[in-house]
C-alpha cells in the first residue's frame, strides 16, 4: 500500500465514475462522488453504498487528494476549468477518452496528441497528471465480475503513477505501468479499436490484456 | 482461405520481415523476400528455407500480389517511393512502427496520425493500404512457438483486411479487423508502450490478446 489518500471522482454519477468509486470504497478507500449537482451525487452515493459521499464536483476536488476526471471527451474542458483552483499540487487521474460522436469507431486522437496531454495543458504544470481506465467497459467495472482487461497507466511521475496503478489494483483490476504521459495515446485510440470489436465481433466489453511474463517493477 | 495470392515480403531481410516470410511460406504460400540488395534477399531466401526467392525491393513489389512493407520508419518513406511503380492496384500491408530513436518508449505518431496513414498518402488512393504485425516481437514470430500476441488489422476496405487476416492466421497468430486505418494509430502507439513494459516488467517481448468473447464477423 501506498497510503491511504482521499479519492474524488469528479464526473462520478457517470457510469464509468460510478464504477470505480463503487469499486474503490467496497475495498476500503475513503470516496467522495462529485457531479455538477450535489444533490445528484448524493442520490447516486446514497445508492452505491460503502460509505461514498457526494459533493458538486469543485468540492470533490477540493476534498480529494487523489483526483479521478471521468467525463466525456465534449466535458473534458469545461470539467477541469471547474476544478482548476482546487487541485493543485494534486494527482488528477484522467479517464478521457477522445471519442468524437457519432463516429466514436474511429480514433480521433486531438491536436495535442491525446486527452491526456491536452488536460495536463489545461491544468498547468503544478498539477501531476497521470491517465488511466480507457481501455475498460463500464457496465463490466460496475459488477464484482472479473473484468478481464488490463489497466495501462500513464504519466511522467513515476511515484503517482504507482499510486494509480495501487488504485487499480484495489478496484481488482491488474494495472500496469504504461510509460510517460504521452503513451497515453496508445489506450485512448484503442479504445476506438475495441469498440470496433465490440460491434464486429459480437462482444460484451471487449478489453485487452498484456502478455508475456512480467517481474515486479 | 480468400484465395493464395502471392505475396512480396519488402525489406523481408530485417527481422520481422525475415520472420513473416518464414511463417507463410512454411505454411504453403508463395512468398518473395524483397531487399534493396537482390543478393542479400536471396541469402536470406535461402537460409530460411520453404521456398522462398529473393529479388529487389522493387523486383518483389512487382512479382507480389500482397506487398507487405516491413522497413524501419525511417526508411518508410523512401522504401514506398521505390515500390510505388510496382503496386497500383495492389493491397500494401504497412507494418511501420513510428518509433523515433533514441526515444523508442514514447509514442511519437507522426502529423499525418499514423504512419499507416502517411503511407496511403505518399502511396496514393491507387493502392488498397492495409496495416498489420505492430505489436509482435519479431524474435518470437521467427520461432515456430505461439507469439501470444493477437494481430490488430487496419484498412478502409474490408475485403483487403479480410486477406490480410487471412495471412496473420496463416502465420499462427490471431488477426482481428481492427477498423478504418487510421485506427492504426492504436497499435503503432502501442508499440512504444510494449517496449516500456518489457523494460519496466523484464518482459521477454510483450503483447497483447482482446479479452472477450469473440463471434465470427
């Protein structure tokens, strides 16, 4: 363990952000939800359970140490300006995936390379950013099932990267260390691939796992 | 099968080239190992056995009916222009990683998106692009043993991709229709985040498989 931070979820009566505070506060983590309305994320806190408390999302953000962003692509901006004055010198977690509707089957990386990059270019440099959670399906993480999907973590901070992969690991999913923050390309266009697969192929949540024998890091 | 076109393995002397012609040969195809040196190629043709001749890059091009282009990409551009006059009309398979030494751990996707799509632009809309074998370690491919890794397929028309998965299931490997090629830009990102892993893990070449239940498509 590496300590035992408060963890916002901004954006956390989404499906995605439901799944991972629901995930993080059964094993034990002290959770806030936050939503653009308190009253929304009380109602959907209430309804998790494991002691999860909801706040707007500026509050969350300001009562978290540790920072989950899990909004869509369009929210992204406006999110984080919101949050902008209550995170710094904070370990933000972006799960933004830049999918461009309707044609979310095909990657469509932004100008800045990636969701990622671009929110670290939105929230300064006094923020340590980090990215995370692309590459799974919602509605799997929002189960106790075995999700079956490895979680790519990115950022240029190595510590708060294993702080995140230590998230992933309590939520039960296997998170690995995925390299510097501009990586995170790799999953967030993936994500276009596997809802690809998804629609090809018939599956429920296709997701992806790293092979070959790992050590400790 | 969708037919046995012949196929022209360009730059088929360097690793992953040497270790895709080896695999479709020794499974029944007609394959011809490009080089820019005719010598080199049929060196390398005749220490790998199955059949395979060795001709120049674009004496290969010529005599292929599947032009898989398997150059550094550095090279990428200059090995196209030599082939260019031999592939109108033809299905390319790009297998080109945009990695930028010495920084081989971070994605670096070039302006065009991907270098697959680069490819179609310096190609033209004359040749089907396909784009294939990003995240496979080629000294495991060059074995006979299972790589582990599954082969994400990219391209605009889904008759060249079908054949080119098609080749990848030839080869031994699971090749799946990943979508529009500029999804390629997922697993040729990816590959930075591969060499990450190995490194950071002490992986012996890492890969990928999708998680879920698969249907035929």
């Amino acid at each position: 363990m590496t300590g035992m931070e408060k963890v916002a979820v901004v954006g956390g009566t989404g499906k995605l952000g439901a799944a991972i505070a629901r995930r993080l506060a059964k094993a034990g983590r002290e959770v806030i939800i936050g939503s653009r309305s308190a009253e929304a994320a009380r109602k959907v806190a209430d309804e998790l359970g494991f002691g999860l408390r909801g706040l707007t999302n500026a509050a969350a953000a300001a009562a978290g140490e540790i920072v989950i962003v899990t909004v869509p692509f369009a929210a992204q901006e406006a999110t984080l300006a919101e949050i902008a004055p209550h995170v710094a010198g904070k370990i933000v977690v972006d799960t933004t995936v830049p999918l461009v509707p309707p044609k979310v089957m095909r990657a469509q990386l932004p100008p800045e390379g990636s969701a990622a990059v671009r929110g670290q270019a939105l929230l300064g440099e006094g923020v340590t950013m980090v990215s995370a959670f692309h590459n799974v399906a919602a509605h799997k993480l929002a189960t106790d099932d075995d999700v079956g999907c490895d979680v790519l973590v990115f950022g240029d901070d190595k510590g708060a990267r294993a702080k995140v992969v230590e998230l992933t690991n309590e939520a039960g999913l296997r998170g690995l260390h995925g390299g510097a923050l501009v990586n995170s390309a790799a999953a967030e266009a993936l994500t276009s691939v596997l809802i690809f697969l998804n629609k090809t192929y018939g599956v429920d949540g296709a997701g992806i796992q790293i092979t070959g024998k790992l050590r400790e890091p």
